[in-house]
C-alpha cells in the first residue's frame, strides 16, 4: 500500500460523501440514507478536515525540513491567499446569482442572505470572511488554521509537541464553556445588514481546530520519522480497538434516536449540551476519536490479525481506498470543494426552479453531482499527461 495513495483515496472519499450529504432537495433522495453518519456521531466534514491536517503538517514539514522555515511560510501565505480569493469570489458568484437568476433569492435566500449585494457591510464582513454562506463555511476555518500552522509546526519539530496538543485542547476546552459569546453577540450588532443577519459561522473554529490541528501534529511528528504508526497499531492495541468498536457500538441506537425525537426526554435533556454540532461537543469528539482509531487500526494492525474476517476486512479497505478515481479526487480536494460548492447551489436552485422532483429525478441530480466532481481534477491534470 502506498500510503499517500490511501491518504489522497480517504480525502477523496470524504469530499464524495460530503457532497452526497450536502444535497439540499425537497423530498430528499434515498442515496442519503446510505451515510454513515445516519448511524453514528461521525460526518465527512471531521474526516476531511483530520486527513487535510495530516497531509498539510506532513507536506510543510517536509519543506520545512528541506528547505527552511522561511520556504515553508512563503508556501502557507500562498495558499491561504488563494483560499481567500476562492472563498470571496465564490460569495460573490453567489451573490450576483441570486440577484440576476430568475427566482434565485427564493431558491438560495436561507444561505446567502437577502442583503443586497453592495451594501457596505455585508461587502466588509464578506472580505473578512466573518459572513459564511452555507457550505462556504470550511474554507475560512482553513485559512485560520493554516495562519496558525507555522508555529504549531515549529513547536512540533523542535520536540515541544506536547505544547502543540495542550494548546488546541485548551482552545477546545475554551468553545465549550462558550468563551466566543464575551465578543461574538457585539461583533454580529456591528456586522449587522439590512437582512439582519451580521456574523455568520457554522461552525466554531475554537472547537473545529481538533481535528486539524490534531492530523498537523500527528503528520509533522510522521515526516520527522517519529511516528511509527505499526508500533502505534501493533496487536498489543488489539483490546483497545475492540473498546473503540463498543463505544461506537453503543452511540448508534443514541444516534438513530435522537435524530428521530425517540430518546426520553430527561436523557435527552442531559445528552443535548454535549451533542453540539457547531463546537465539535464531546459527544462528537469521542466518537471521531474511537472511529479514527478503529478504522485506522483494522488499515494497519487488521492486516495480521488472527481473524480472518479482520484480514479480510483490512485488504478490503486498502483496496477502496487506493483506487485511482478516488485518488484523483484526493490530490485536488480542496479544489473539488470549491468545485461542489457550485454543484450542490446549482442543485438547490433546479429542485427550487422545477421541483420538487421524484426519487427517480432527485436520484439522477444526486449521481450527476457526484460524476462531475471528477470535472475538475480532470482539468487540473491534463497538462501533466
């Protein structure tokens, strides 16, 4: 197994499932169905984001190793400016859409607003990225993390990677008690626009940078080679990776119930402050944590397993994960991002336009989205060939 294949084919997977589940249609579309996340507190967005960590803090390492920190910060500068431009162009495309297109403020006024496009504060909080359009919301947590990369990454090569983790812990122990409300109820007064609607997030980057920084660590510790992950996921986990597959085990009948008002309401009650989505709550944290271990552990370790089940299992995953289409996609998945963002909005205003479809329509628009986001890395590499 290649395992930068595995990684590209893992990034890959996750931005074709993220698509899948961000199609907005009316009377939905079965295919959804068919996510894991309708049986666990685990979603494509935490896997994208863990993988991107991974493969940014391995790549910029490298170079930073390769050819020093000064190489390294230029590359990060580069690219956060290229998000920014992507980021701000698409709103913008948004907005000139909604505004032109025939019923585009009906099919899209829930997720680009209804301010009118050169309102002065609606323009200013748009370049400060503090307005997040619907599905435009990870790139800006991007470009925030990677500001704070560097330093993360020095203090991982100069052996303090300890102080790396405590840090982003820290910063996630600070998005649970709510620390952002001491500021962010005044800043969306000031950013406020005729639509009402002032600061827009749909995620909170104190609690979302887990997953990112926690893949940075973990790539930088791996291109300095001190991380070896078959020690790390040797047969003596064997006992934890059954826990991990437990503690999983025991959240599916809490995911199904509470996505479907079947829990008690005093469980629910108690169960509710620690399942929040936008601040990556604890609910969400523990199970991320046990299903990246598990999965990571049947990759690896699952290769010599007694179980031939679990032998089975393990060639069956790097055999998905290293097939060349999703490969593809995982080389160019922040481009592919940006590109679904048009796809799933061009969706949205079809079934608002036309709809609502049937499943046979809404199943075609779901297929086609997913076929073409093969588009872009298509594009991307054709002059390499």
């Amino acid at each position: 197994m290649k395992r930068l294949d595995f990684l590209d084919g893992l990034r890959g997977f996750f931005v074709l499932t993220m698509t899948l589940s961000h199609l907005v249609l009316q009377n939905g579309v079965w295919l959804q169905r068919l996510h894991f996340r309708e049986v666990m507190f685990v979603e494509s967005t935490q896997g994208f984001v863990f993988v991107s960590g991974l493969m940014f803090g391995l790549m910029q390492t490298r170079r930073m190793l390769r050819s020093g920190p000064r190489a390294m910060h230029r590359a990060v500068a580069s690219r956060m400016v290229e998000l920014w431009l992507w980021t701000v162009g698409l709103i913008f495309l948004g907005l000139l859409a909604r505004d032109l297109m025939p019923g585009g403020v009906l099919a899209w006024r829930n997720w680009l607003g209804t301010a009118p496009i050169d309102d002065p504060m609606r323009i200013f909080a748009i370049v400060s990225l503090t307005f997040q359009p619907t599905f435009l919301d990870i790139l800006p947590m991007y470009i925030l993390f990677m500001a704070v990369a560097p330093v993360m990454i020095h203090w991982v090569v100069s052996g303090r990677w300890m102080l790396a983790a405590g840090a982003s812990a820290l910063m996630w122990t600070a998005c649970q008690i709510d620390l952002a409300s001491l500021w962010s109820g005044w800043l969306d007064g000031v950013l406020e626009a005729p639509d009402t609607q002032g600061l827009r997030l749909a995620f909170d980057p104190m609690g979302w940078q887990v997953p990112f920084m926690a893949g940075l660590i973990l790539g930088a510790l791996w291109a300095m080679d001190r991380l070896r992950w078959d020690r790390i996921f040797g047969p003596g986990t064997r006992d934890l990776a059954l826990v991990a597959l437990l503690f999983l085990a025991l959240f599916v009948p809490v995911r199904i119930a509470s996505a479907h008002g079947a829990m008690p309401r005093d469980m629910f009650a108690a169960f509710r402050p620690l399942e929040y989505r936008s601040n990556f709550g604890l609910v969400y944290l523990l199970n991320f944590a046990a299903a990246g271990f598990l999965f990571t552990w049947i990759a690896i370790a699952g290769q010599s397993d007694p179980l031939r089940a679990v032998r089975a299992l393990s060639r069956a995953i790097t055999w998905v994960f290293t097939r060349p289409l999703l490969c593809l996609l995982g080389r160019h998945a922040l481009h592919v991002y940006i590109w679904h963002v048009v796809l799933v909005y061009a969706v949205r205003y079809i079934d608002n336009a036309w709809g609502p479809g049937g499943q046979g329509v809404n199943t075609a628009l779901a297929l086609g989205s997913i076929a073409l986001l093969w588009l872009v890395p298509i594009i991307r590499e054709r002059p390499k060939r």
